[in-house]
C-alpha cells in the first residue's frame, strides 16, 4: 500500500478535480488552490483541504502538483507573488515543499527554464503531462510520459499510480513534454482525420454515426474513433475540452519542429486548419470542434443548422 503523504495540487480544473479525487481515495491528505476559489471549495465535501495561496499551500505540502493551463500560469503558480517558491519570500521563510510535479502541458525548453530556478531552491521538478483526457481522469487510467531526475521520478511515481495507469520516465527534464508533443501530433491530426471521414461520409449520404460500427477491427479503429465519432454526430454531450487547447499544443509542436529542424508537414496543415477554427469563432468550441470548421457551409452556418 502506497505511504499516504501531505500533497498539494494547483489547478482542480476538468482534469485536475478527478485526479484529486483519486489521491483523496488513496489516503492522501490533499490541499489545493485554484484561482477561482469555487474550483477548489468543490472539493472539500471529497476530503480537501483549501489554502488561500500557492504561498500557503506549500508550506504544509512535501509534494505539490500542478495542472494549469500554459507555461505563463505555472510560472505565476510557482514563481509569482504569494507563489509556491515566491523568491522574495523564501529566504525569509523557506517552503516546505521538496518536488514540483507538473502535468501542465507546456513547452519543454520553458519546463527546463522553470526546472532550473527551482533547483536553485532545492526543489526537484518532474515535468509530467498526461494523456487520455478527462475520461482517463475520472478511471485512473492516464498515461503519464515524465521527465526528471530518476530519483525524483521514482519518489513520486507510487502516488501518481493513485490515477495512471502507467507512469514511463523519458529522460531529463523537458522529456516528459516532449513525449506529451509526440502524443498531440498524433491525436490532433488522427482526430482532424476523423473529422474529414465524418465531413465525407454525410456529403456522400451515409449515416456517419455508424463508422465506428462498420471500421471495428480494422485498421481505422481506434480509442480515438469511437469518442469522437459520437461527438461529431450527436448533439448535447458534455465537452471534454476546448479546440484552443489543440491550438496550443500544435503551436508548441510547430515550435519544436522548427527548434529541432523536423519536418511535420500534417501537423503544419493540422495548425492551419485550427487557426482557421479560431478565426470562424471556434475556438471554444469542444475537440470535436475540427467537425464544425470543415462541415461549415457557404452560408457561415455548420451543415444542418
């Protein structure tokens, strides 16, 4: 049985509230912080507690993890006024807190940047995004792809078991977010893909819904067809995520490419049709959202509006 230890986690967004959850459900005690307070509050009734600050929160946590949105609000979340490591505070009154374990999805050379001004603290860093969506996250079947010390990784892995389904470290730190780029290049364009076979299969006259149906077995089926095939062709599910976060991964996958000199011409052409999205004011829009950018008539209004 995993040893229960005093955490902390900033960000109980879509992913981050069920993620929570299962570490409250492994017998962890769990402090979190979210910038709209509501978010975090919702967790008490589960076992929770709430700090006011990341500030706070890190005095009273050995472990802190984060899941926000881009690489501009872990360094507010960690290195900000009131933050976990608020530099100006920290002499005067050092954090408890001995590792950072992000599961942002950010860039790998700022991952690096951030790593390294919290080791300056003493503070170890795993970067350690996750793949398998919000589905993933209430199961406890995430894929973990992390980046760190191995000392560090293997400190943290026995309480990210509490919902992954597997942890695999990849290297040093900015592995973990590398990995996670390779992961949204493949499922941005797998489900831009499905979008197009859906988008042909109604101008053509046949029932889209049934393709998951009719591809079972082949080798077009996928995890990834039978949760967005649904999506594109019934109305009324609950929303996963918005398309904007797609944009900002492909933009950070374009990034990568260009830093490393890879060529990625579907991912270039996967980036352009999201910014085209964004632009016919989809960018809110669920995942599925690639549906309505290519079913969208002449008219400015999506087929069967």
């Amino acid at each position: 049985m995993t040893e229960s230890r005093k955490l902390g986690f900033c960000g109980p967004g879509l992913m981050g509230g069920p993620m929570i959850r299962h570490l409250l459900r492994a017998g962890h005690a769990v402090r979190v912080w979210n910038r709209t307070r509501e978010k975090a509050e919702a967790l008490v009734a589960d076992g929770a507690q709430v700090a006011a600050t990341p500030r706070e929160l890190a005095q009273s946590a050995d472990i802190v993890l984060l899941c926000v949105a881009d690489a501009a609000a872990v360094e507010s979340v960690v290195f900000g006024e009131e933050g976990l490591l608020d530099e100006r505070a920290a002499a005067a009154r050092p954090p408890r807190v001995r590792c950072i374990v992000d599961h942002s999805s950010i860039p790998p050379d700022a991952t690096r940047a951030l790593a390294q001004r919290a080791a300056a603290l003493g503070v170890g860093w795993v970067d350690a995004p996750v793949s398998g969506g919000v589905g993933g996250a209430q199961a406890g079947t995430l894929a973990i792809m992390a980046g760190g010390a191995a000392a560090d990784v293997a400190a943290v892995a026995p309480i990210l078991a509490a919902y992954a389904a597997r942890v695999t470290h990849m290297g040093a730190v900015g592995a973990g977010q590398t990995t996670k780029l390779c992961n949204q290049a493949i499922v941005t364009a797998t489900v831009a893909a499905i979008a197009e076979a859906v988008s042909l299969a109604r101008r053509s006259g046949i029932d889209a819904a049934k393709l998951p149906e009719a591809l079972a077995g082949g080798w077009a089926d996928s995890v990834l067809l039978r949760t967005f095939v649904p999506r594109m062709t019934q109305d009324g599910l609950a929303p996963i995520g918005a398309l904007k976060t797609f944009q900002k991964d492909v933009d950070t996958v374009a990034a990568a490419a260009q830093q490393t000199g890879t060529p990625m011409p579907v991912s270039g052409t996967v980036q352009q049709l999201l910014r085209l999205g964004a632009a016919m004011g989809f960018a809110q829009a669920d995942l599925s959202g690639f549906i309505d950018v290519l079913q969208t008539a002449r008219s400015g209004q999506p087929d069967g509006a």
